[in-house]
C-alpha cells in the first residue's frame, strides 16, 4: 500500500480523456467525467494497492461516470442543437475525415452495453493489458477477452452501417478482417 501522490496523477491525463471520451460518446462531456474524477481523488489523501494507479483511476473515472448518469437520469434532460456541436479533435483540423472517424468510433463505443464498453475502454482507449483491465474491472482475463471480441464485432459491425445483432455476410468481413477490428480501433485511437 502506498499514497497516491497528485503529481504521478498527470502523467494518465490523456489516456484518461480518451478513455472518458469513449464511455461519454462526447468531448465535452469527457472533458467534465476527467475533471470530476480528478477533483473527486484529490479532495482527500488516496491510499492505492499495489503500483498501478492507471487501474486505480480507472475505477474512479467508472465511479464517477455511473454517479453522474444516476444524478442526470433524475434531472429534465434538454436537447442540443446541432450548431452547438463541436468537431472531434482541434489538433486535425486539416483532416476532417479523421475527425469523422474518431466520431464514429467513439460513438459506437458509447453505444455499446456496459460491460463491453468498459472492457474496451480499458484495452483498446487506455491500452491496459487484459489482466490489468480484468484486476481493475473485477473480473477474469477470459471475461475480458470475450467481452472485447464481442465488442470489437459490435463497433465493426455499426461503422460498416449494418444493425447491431445482424450477422457480418462473408463479403462485408472475413473472420480475419473481424478479429482484427481491435486492431483498427487501436489504429485509430493511437494518433
């Protein structure tokens, strides 16, 4: 056991964010799960296990997000305007296609069931390996990896534009194209 101290806490903005930005479906709305979660672990001294506080924040960015759906599901909920929308990632603004896919891919995340979505967070967003994802979501390795099959399938299948829950055709994805839909969404979320 060991105190966490505020300056190690900067080095996993970032992965954070991204992370934040997946389980949210919005920049804006990452923006503000990151800043709660930072402000939620440094308003008292924070004892972690072990050294991984890239796990330990993990859990306390999913604290922080199922209390603020909690909190907003009891709240009026009001719509945005499509002008109110912002575009992606500033950084690429000469490349609007990718802000387009960056979209898209966090948004058939955030699509996602749960379960599937942590575990994709975690390995594809924060770049956990699967026993660090499954010690920080509390679950087994295999767990983890069935989930991730699972829902690499579900993000390939809604950014090709077919429904959720219908089969690939032998023409839209091969077995080896599938399987290696993690690999795209690592791709893309890398740069």
């Amino acid at each position: 056991m060991r105190e966490l101290h505020p300056q190690e806490l900067t080095q996993h903005i970032d992965r954070l964010y991204r992370a934040a930005w997946a389980l949210c479906g919005s920049r804006h709305d990452a923006e503000d799960l990151v800043q709660e979660t930072f402000a939620r672990v440094l308003s008292r001294p924070r004892t972690i296990h072990g050294e991984d506080e890239l796990a330990y924040l993990l859990r306390a960015l999913r604290n922080t997000f199922f209390t603020g759906r909690r909190s907003a599901s009891r709240r009026p909920v009001s719509v945005a305007a499509i002008e109110d929308v912002d575009p992606a990632d500033t950084r690429r603004a000469g490349q609007p296609e990718y802000a387009l896919e960056v979209t898209e891919v966090y948004g058939a995340i955030a699509e996602l069931p749960e379960d599937f979505r942590l575990a994709v967070v975690a390995v594809d967003v924060l770049g956990m390996s699967y026993l660090q994802a499954a010690r920080a979501l509390h679950t087994r390795e295999a767990t983890i990896t069935t989930r991730l099959f699972r829902a690499r399938k579900k993000v390939a299948e809604r950014l090709l534009g077919q429904p959720a829950g219908t089969p690939l055709s032998a023409s839209a994805a091969t077995p080896r194209e599938d399987s290696s839909a993690g690999g795209v969404l690592k791709g893309r979320q890398a740069t």
